[in-house]
C-alpha cells in the first residue's frame, strides 16, 4: 500500500504538505498542489480513515442509511446531505436498504423484518466507526426502531422518531397546505374539495389541518363532504374526481402530483377545462407537474434544505459539548414553496 510518506518523497515535499492537500487545506502553492495530486493519482494512493481515526478517536465518516434511493424524495435530500459533509470535510458512507425495490410496501407493518434490516446495516456502520449516523426515511412516518439508546448521534431525515434524543428533520405540511388554501381562496374561490392521500397518514392529516386553518381564518365553513380520500397514486385520483365534481366545487386541492395528473384525466374525459372551468392544485412539484397541460400549479417540497439541514444538525451534534445537546430542537420544519403555473384561474364570485 502506498503511503502518505512515498507521496511526499515522490514530490520532493513534506508530509505535512502532502497532508495539506489531501485534506484540502488552502496554505499550499498551486504548483505543489498540482504535483502532489497528480503523484496521488498515479500512485493509487488511498488514505487510511480508519487509522487516523484511531489516532484522532474520530473517523470524519459519517454513515448515511436510506430505506430506498430509488424513492423521488431520496435522491435530493441525500445530495443535500452529502453537498454539506463534504463542505464541513466530512466523507460519507452510503448504505440503500432498497426496501421498496425489494417488498413495495409490504414492509410498512412488519416491525419485525424491519428491524432484523436496519441492524444487520447498523452494525456494518458501527464496525467501521463512522462518528454519527443519517437515516433518510422512504415517506413520512414514525419510525420506532431508533431508540434513545443509540450508540452514535443520529439524525432522522423525512420522518420522525420516538426517541427523544434523535432530531427529525421533516417538511411543515400544515403551513403548506394552508399556504397552498390561502392562495386558492385569494385567486376568488370558496367552494374548494380535496383530494388526501390515505386517511391515517401523516402527510395527510397535517395537511388536511392546513386547509383547515385556512378557511378558518377566512370565516369559510369547513365541510367534511367536500373531502375525498385516495392512495397516493394517479388511479385514485381519477376515481374520486368524478365524486368531487359533483359537489358543485370550483377548485380541487390534491395533496400530490400524481392524484392530479388522475384528476386532469377524468376532467378532460368529461370536457371539463382545468383552468377555465375548475382550478386544480398539486403537492410535491413532481416532474410531471410541469408537463401538465395546462402546468399544474403546486407545492415545492425543500428536500434538498431537508438533507442539508440534517446533515448541519448532526455535525452540529459531534462537534458541540456535551452539555450543548440539551438544548437542540428535536424537530426541525422545513417551509415548501408555492410554485404558482396555469391551472388555476381568478374568479370572482
């Protein structure tokens, strides 16, 4: 193996110099910099993180467990998380659960599989002492394996724990819903239905509590008839627009994307115009939003500031005294951002 010793040889420097630049430290010359990264390129050389942390007492890893990558809320929350370590000089160690990939969803109720999963993971991370521990939830829920017992700082991103020593980094869904409701009841409507996702989730409650709070902030009754159900996915969306047209609404409030692109399918079926005839309004800022005919207006979720955000409190966490850690806040809420397009047009009623 190739040490940092024959690097500094081979370039006529210092170790500390080689140090200098491996590290990224800025009290190195250009052309010295170049030399020695070009000798660590054609030499192989690899640092031994795992010496120096037993040198240090600390690693500068920190391990990142994600249910699934392939979930569309994962990929920028872990880039987030990654762009801020390698910011603060640390590396990352990745491990994809592929829960999803592996079972759909019938994972969600077996606690039992779940855990045998995650520890098998937790226990390779522990074996190569990686100082804290990010864990990217697949969708928003709590999560009960994580106890206050952990043997590392950990950081939920995107759901929540029932420990009370492990922040959670989620979106604010009841200021977004109710955000998402203001702007609707300002653009002239009133008789506003909404589209859930399934009834006991928990983006679907705080959400539905955002759109309560909007209207009644504005002396608009609530009227639980307006108010459909689905499962997340463009089927239901189709099924229940039918039922919502009928209650003589003028704007429908999809907590998803997907739900909508249903909703826009069974309008264009029946000649209902979508911006003309009723406004329609998403959650997420899915790809497909933008490709709606007309765009769908909706919500941005902040994954990447999640995965960042995340990732600061951890680091936080390692670098603080002990006495210091008493005082973090346990869940930290992310605001969303409108993304105003054409599917909603004023009326004046």
């Amino acid at each position: 193996m190739v040490t940092i010793r024959e690097i500094a040889g081979e370039c006529g420097v210092s170790v500390a110099t080689v140090s200098n630049v491996i590290n990224g430290r800025a009290n190195v010359g250009v052309e010295t910099r170049k030399k020695v990264l070009e000798a660590v390129r054609q030499k192989g050389y690899r640092p031994d993180y795992a010496a120096r942390g037993l040198r240090k007492r600390k690693t500068n890893i920190i391990g990142i467990i994600a249910e699934d990558v392939a979930q569309f809320t994962t990929p920028a929350i872990l880039e987030g998380a990654m762009a801020y370590c390698e910011e603060k000089k640390y590396r990352t160690m990745i491990q994809n659960l592929r829960l999803y990939a592996r079972w759909g969803e019938s994972w969600y109720d077996n606690e039992t599989a779940y855990n045998a999963v995650v520890s098998a993971v937790m226990q390779e991370m522990l074996s190569i002492r990686v100082d804290g521990l990010l864990f990217i939830a697949g969708h928003t829920r709590n999560i009960g394996y994580f106890s206050d017992a952990m043997p590392i700082p950990t950081v939920m991103a995107y759901a929540y724990t029932r420990s009370a020593h492990t922040p959670a980094v989620v979106i604010d869904d009841e200021r977004a819903a109710c955000e998402m409701t203001r702007y609707l009841i300002d653009m002239g409507h009133r008789r506003i239905g909404v589209l859930g996702g399934r009834e006991n989730n928990i983006h679907t409650r705080s959400r539905l509590r955002g759109y309560q709070k909007a209207l009644f902030e504005e002396n608009i009754l609530y009227n639980p008839g307006w108010v459909r159900y689905g499962d997340w996915e463009r089927e239901s969306g189709y099924r229940m627009a039918g039922s919502l047209l009928k209650e003589g609404i003028t704007a429908v409030f999809c907590m998803n994307d997907r739900m909508a692109g249903g909703v826009y399918a069974y309008f264009k079926e029946q000649g209902v115009r979508v911006g003309e005839d009723i406004a329609v309004v998403g959650f997420d800022n899915h790809e497909l939003a933008q490709f709606c005919s007309p765009g769908l207006t909706t919500m941005e979720l902040p994954l990447g500031e999640i995965g960042t955000e995340a990732a600061a409190i951890l680091i936080e966490r390692l670098e603080a005294e002990e006495e210091n850690l008493i005082n973090t806040v346990l869940e930290r809420y992310i605001a969303c951002r409108l993304v105003e397009r054409e599917s909603v047009k004023r009326i004046f009623m």
